[in-house]
C-alpha cells in the first residue's frame, strides 16, 4: 500500500480543505473532518484511476498494470 502526505487546513467559508502535493490537482474539501478524511481517500483513487481500455496500444507497446 503506498502512502501520500496531504496539506490540510481550515477553509474561510467553514470545514476543511486537503490537497495531495505529490499529485498535481489532487484536492478536496470536506464540513467535517471525517467527512474531509473520506473525501481524500476518494480524491486520491479518483486522481491515479486509469480506464487502461482508454490507452493505445500498438505492436512495440504493452499495458502493464501495478498493484500499489
């Protein structure tokens, strides 16, 4: 399992705000700070989920998949 550093703090409008540093856009909000916790776990499998039925493959090239 691989683990990520999140930067969170405190939104002005009220709850919370996290974003993931080592994947660019990763980012999420939440009221609660559990709320802000299950947000995360979400924005971080949303953001390195890939549809591998989306890719182009040709015949010098191969779709390898890693369990992380």
């Amino acid at each position: 399992m691989k683990r990520f550093s999140s930067r969170r703090g405190f939104a002005n409008e009220g709850g919370y705000w996290a974003e993931v540093p080592a994947i660019p856009g990763c980012a999420t909000e939440g009221d609660s700070w559990d709320e802000l916790i299950s947000n995360l776990h979400e924005a971080i499998e949303g953001c390195l989920s890939v549809d591998s039925s989306q890719l182009e493959v040709d015949g010098k090239s191969q779709i390898l998949e890693l369990a992380i």
